[in-house]
C-alpha cells in the first residue's frame, strides 16, 4: 500500500516553489492548471522523479527526488 503525496517542496530553493494536491472532494476550478496527483516514478535503474499530473491527466512538472521534500496524506 503506498501512501498519498500531499505537497512536495522545493529543497534548495530560497523562495521554493510548493505544490500541493487537494484533498479528496475537492472540486476542481481549473483543470488544465490545478494538481490532481504527484506520483514517483522510476527514470532509470537508479534514478526516481516527482511528476505532477493535472486533472487531464497532462505532465505539470517534474523534479528528481533528492531535490523536493515530500510530505504525505495520513489517511
């Protein structure tokens, strides 16, 4: 069972961009641009990135996993 990303952080940043997805049930204003979901997904053998998808399930973004910090849902 893995667990929901809540928001992750940029981790080197001075002024970090936070990207949060919303709680479940929230309705969505605008989904080409609102977060849906952030997953971790395996680049290669060694390499996993943080990928944000919108509600058209398009790529928002994508950042390598040793520069975010990740927060969780405890649901």
């Amino acid at each position: 069972m893995s667990q929901r990303i809540k928001s992750i952080v940029e981790a080197y940043s001075m002024q970090p961009n936070v990207f949060y997805v919303p709680e479940a049930g929230v309705i969505c204003k605008n989904p080409d641009q609102d977060i849906k979901h952030i997953e971790r997904e395996q680049v290669d053998q060694y390499e996993w990135d943080y990928v944000g998808y919108n509600f058209n399930e398009k790529m928002l973004f994508r950042y390598h996993e040793k520069s975010v910090n990740v927060h969780y849902y405890t649901d």
